[in-house]
C-alpha cells in the first residue's frame, strides 16, 4: 500500500506534489532550457541574429510553425498524427491566393476561405480516422499525397502571383509595433489552450488519447470529438498556410514540404506524446519557437539546408526517446 | 428477496467471430444482496458484465431491470438506469488526474455562460472528489495526481470508488480486489458490505473463494458461458464452489 498516511505530514506531501509537478512540466522545462541556451548560442555566433529586422522574421516564421504545431498537438494528444499538414497549408495557402487574384477577395477573406479549406481537408482525415477506423497515419498520409495532388493541379505547378500589397498584412503586418503574426499566433495559442486544458471538450480530447474504450465507456461520444479534433486542427493549418502565402505574397503550390517533420518535432519537444493523452499548449509553442531558431540559426551561420534537416531529425530522435524514457520509468512505479 | 429481480439476464448468447463467449447465460441479482460471480478463467464472466453494462449488445436473450425488458444500446443508457461497473481492466485514463476520473463523463461545469460555453469548474470536481474518496475511506495523496503516478491498488480503488459514487441500484465490480493487498482488500470488501447497506445491490467477480463465501450472500457459477450452480453462501464450502466451476456439480439445468 502506498498511500501518504497522515503521519507522513506536509514536508511529504509537498514533496510529492513537487515531484508531480515536475513531471508534468519536465519536458517543458527541458524545452525551455535548451531554448535559452540556443537563444544565447546564436546571439554570441552571429552579429546579426539580435537585429530587429531578424527578430521580426523569427518571429513571423514560429508563427506560422506555431500556429500548425498546435493543430498537431491536438492531434497527437488524441494519439493520432497529422502528416497531411504541409499538403493542406498549400493547399489552403494557394486557395487564398487564387481568390484574392482571381475573385477580387480582401486579405480577410482570403483568410476565411483559407480556413475553410483547412476545414474540409481535416474533416475527411476525421471521418477516415473516426468513422472508416483508418490508422492516423495511414488517414493523414493518403491525405497528404491527394492534397499535395490536388494543389498542383489547380495551380498548374505554377505559383500564384500578381497579387495585391494589402494580401500581404497578415504575415508581414504589424499593429502597434507588433508583428500581426504573433498577434495571431497568440490568439490561437489562447484558444486552444483553454480549450484543451479548461472544457470538457479539451478534457474529453485527453481522455481519448490516454483511453478510447475508457472514453467510450464513460459516454464520451469519441467519433464526434474526434472528427471535430481533426477538423478545428485542419481550420488552424489553413490559417497557417494562408499566412505563410501572405508572407512571400504569393501562393506556392510546393510550399510545406517536410512541414509536417517541423510541427510533429515543435509539439514532442514541448511534451507531447504520441503515445496520446499528454501535451500542452505552452510546451508546442516552445518547441515550435526552438525549431524556427534551429532553422534561422543555420541560415545565420550559413549551415546548409541538409544539415537543418539531419538536426530536426536527431532532435525528434531524442524527445521522442525521451517521453517513452519517462513513461517507462512510470509504468514500472504502477 | 421477494420480488422481481432489480437486474437479471436471461438466456444471453454473445458470440465474437466463431467464439462463443455466453451460450445462454443467466444471472439474477436481487435488491440488497452480494451476488458472487465465479467461473474458471475464460466462463465468460467479464463478457456477461459487459453485456449487462452497456458495452456489448447481447446477440440473444434478455436483460430486465426491475422486471422490465430494458435495452441497453451503450454503456451510458446503463449507468442512466443506476447500473455502474468496475471493468476487469479498470477503464481509467492514465493520464488524467483521480478527480478527472471520478467525473468523466459527467463532468461539473461552471455556472452561468462560462458553463454553457463548456468550461469547468474544476474546483468543485476536485472538492467532490476528495470528500467522495474521503466518505470512502480510499486514501489518495492528492485528486490532483494522474492516475499513471498511483500504485495499482490505488488505482483499483479509484475505479472502485468511481463506480460506487454514481450508482443509484447495481454496482458491478470485475475482479475489484485483484491487484490489492491485504489492506486494500479489506477496504474495498468493507465498501461492499457499506453499498449493499444502503440498499443496493452488488455483482462481485472474484477468484478469492473464501472471500466470496464471506461477503456474499449468493453465489452463482458460470461454465463455458452458461450458469451451471446456485448457492446460498452460507449453505455453501469452498469445495463446492470448486466442484461447480470445473463441472463437477450443477444445481442448474442445463438445456
Ligand atoms: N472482445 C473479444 N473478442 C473475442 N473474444 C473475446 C472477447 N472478449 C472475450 N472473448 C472470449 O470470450 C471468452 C470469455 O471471456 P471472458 O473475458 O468473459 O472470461 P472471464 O470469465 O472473465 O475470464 P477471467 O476469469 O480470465 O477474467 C474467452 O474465450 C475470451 O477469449
Ligand atoms: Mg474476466
């Protein structure tokens, strides 16, 4: 029996309440560590990296890294994966694009067909997950070659352009000093965040992860949930896309390839498992800030594409290594 | 024990593939009484509670409530009807906390339209749940805890102490005691006796015979999906509880 007795008295407890925090928040504060070291890394190496210029650009691409890593997030903590996240955001990017060009649709607009594009993509991968039972990762891969398919062939593998200055402000905007991205991107974060740790829905999403047939049980109506996981995660990777077209001012038909790799690795490195039933929304966007440093930090220090490559990798090696490392160590305590 | 059953199963056939898990199984369970459940590994006893929850739907044969026909089409439709269990592999979500677990489901949102927007109120699921596990006598650190930091005893009595809480008539416990020690068991068995004295009624699976003959108050056998015996268990020794389940006695006919 393992219980706290009384006689164990508070320096116990507060000893195992620390211990459980920790372990809640380890990975989080791992994350955040390394940050900080990377952080300061960079702006010893290269005189460039502290520029305001340079900030505004880290800033805008973890947006945009954010943003699609907390649509991951929610995804894995119901222990699926999304690897359709790049093919959608160009899809969704090139979709805004098209409207603004071709139908005379403002920014804002552009935004909203974007998302709703985002919508539908992430409602077939949540039927074929939830209702025809396809793994995620078969559901999300066959999504990620279709969607891929699709947006070349409204393009014509052209990228779209001509487009007006104004398509431009919601990634490279700013208000009152701050970049209209991280605005955004704080939004989203605020959102989500309190959805997932402070309804009943949130509370439900990590109930499925952790335990379906226990969810299933408990009268959770997990299809649904699901379904609607997918759909509101595919609703953020639009807004991602169309952000990302927003930025280069154009809607590039092979934009996001192996984005999927970045915001899988950005949402495990802040503590999310793909075991399901963990992950917070403070640790994905630790993680997706730590990912678009490693990304600029190479290009800083002229380290070749091939190499960010390696590095992202290794990384997902080790924070994957890492969550089953510590889930281990609990299972053998039950 | 005059009256119609509060739960019964009659004649349930529950086939998976070409395994037939129940070939006609019955189970009474009268108001106010400790029906043990007992059956060699694989009789089909976790399968019959899962029918009589909710989880499966019975190929044949009939479930009454308090005398009535009821289809129990999923597991929520049960516990609606005041039918709660304890699922031989427990159903907790490791990675909730205790408190998380005590009202999954149902759980308490906040007043006014911050509650109609589906927010929490987390406080009041922690205070029920620390007085819930208090009035029962289930010791926790803390209702903040995840489940996956807990030993499996504690665990278990969580699982248990979920049930109980919510049932209003039948409580179902599969193999309840079955990763618990000496003390543990004692508590939940005291937690029987606790629910049956408030009137309900309690289904307990158990491999423990003695343990059966001591808190229950009858005893039903199950073989190769079927009941095969009955016993009152104050009429009944351990030696025929044994001889039931491996096929050597039955009180039951068997068509
Ligand atoms: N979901 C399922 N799919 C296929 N076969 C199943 C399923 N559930 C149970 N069975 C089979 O049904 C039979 C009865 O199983 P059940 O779990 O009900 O036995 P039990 O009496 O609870 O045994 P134990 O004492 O070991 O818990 C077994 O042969 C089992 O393999
Ligand atoms: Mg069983």
């Amino acid at each position: 029996m393992a219980t706290v007795d009384q006689a164990v008295g508070w320096r116990g407890r507060l000893e195992e309440w620390l211990r459980e925090r920790i372990s809640v928040a380890v990975s989080e504060v791992t994350a955040a560590t390394a940050l900080a070291v990377l952080f300061i890394a960079l702006s010893l190496a290269s005189p460039y990296f502290l520029t305001a210029d340079n900030l505004f650009n880290i800033g805008s691409q973890t947006a945009v890294i954010a943003i699609i890593a907390v649509a991951q997030t929610m995804v894995i903590i119901t222990k699926g994966i999304d690897l359709s996240v790049g093919s959608v955001a160009a899809l969704a990017g090139v979709a805004g694009a098209m409207v603004v060009r071709d139908l005379g649709f403002s920014v804002w607009e552009a935004s909203a067909v974007a998302v709703a594009v985002g919508a539908a993509a992430g409602l077939v991968n949540g039927l074929l997950v939830s209702f025809a039972r396809l793994p995620p990762f078969i559901a999300t891969l066959g999504m990620m070659s279709a969607g891929r398919g699709l947006v070349f062939i409204v393009t014509g593998a052209v990228g779209v352009y001509s487009l007006p200055e104004s398509f431009q402000l919601l990634g490279n905007g700013v208000i009152a000093g701050v970049p209209f991205t991280i605005v955004v991107t704080a939004a989203v974060a605020l959102a989500v965040g309190g959805l997932l740790s402070q309804s009943r829905f949130g509370q439900h999403v990590y109930a499925m992860g952790s335990n379906l047939e226990a969810a299933r049980r408990s009268g959770i109506p997990v299809r649904r949930n699901l379904t609607a996981v997918y759909v509101l995660a595919g609703m953020l990777v639009g807004l991602g896309g169309v952000i990302a077209a927003s930025r280069v001012n154009s809607g590039q038909p092979n934009y996001g390839i192996g984005l999927e790799l970045d915001v899988i690795a950005a949402a495990v490195i802040g503590g999310a498992s793909l075991f399901g039933g963990q992950g917070r929304i403070v640790g994905t966007l630790i993680g997706a800030f730590l990912i678009a440093l490693v990304r600029n930090g190479s290009v800083l220090l002229g380290i070749n594409i091939h190499y960010q490559q390696l590095i992202v990798g290794l990384i997902i090696w080790a924070a994957v290594y890492f969550d089953q490392f510590r889930r281990r160590r609990l299972e053998s305590r039950g | 024990m005059s009256g119609e059953p509060v739960l019964e199963a009659r004649g349930i056939v529950k086939r998976f593939g070409h395994v037939a898990a129940l070939s006609g199984a019955h189970l009474t369970v009268h108001h106010g009484e400790v029906v043990a459940l007992i059956g060699d590994n694989g009789a089909g006893k976790s399968t019959l509670i899962k029918v009589l929850s909710g989880v499966h739907p019975p190929d044949e044969g009939e479930i009454r409530l308090g005398g009535r026909a009821v289809a129990f089409s999923s597991p929520v439709d049960a516990r609606r009807a005041g039918v709660e269990t304890v699922y031989q592999d427990l159903a907790v979500a490791d990675d909730l906390s205790v408190a998380a677990n005590l009202y999954l489901g149902r759980e308490i949102k906040r007043r006014g339209p911050l509650g109609r927007i589906g927010l929490l109120d987390k406080r009041a699921m922690r205070r029920g749940a620390a007085e819930a596990l208090e009035q029962l006598g289930v010791r926790i650190p803390r209702v903040t805890t995840p489940i996956s930091m807990l030993s499996g005893g504690q665990r278990q009595s969580v699982a248990v102490a979920r049930a109980v809480v919510w049932a209003t008539d039948v409580v179902i416990l599969d193999e309840p005691t079955a990763a618990l020690g000496v003390v543990q068991t004692r508590r939940v068995l005291e937690l029987v006796e606790r629910v049956r004295d408030a009137g309900m009624s309690v289904v307990l699976v158990s491999h423990n015979m003695p343990q059966v003959l001591e808190v229950a108050d009858r005893v039903e056998v199950m073989r190769l999906g079927r009941r095969t015996a009955r016993f009152a268990a104050a009429e009944a020794t351990t030696d025929d509880l044994v001889a039931a389940m491996t096929g050597a006695l039955t009180t039951e006919s068997l068509d």
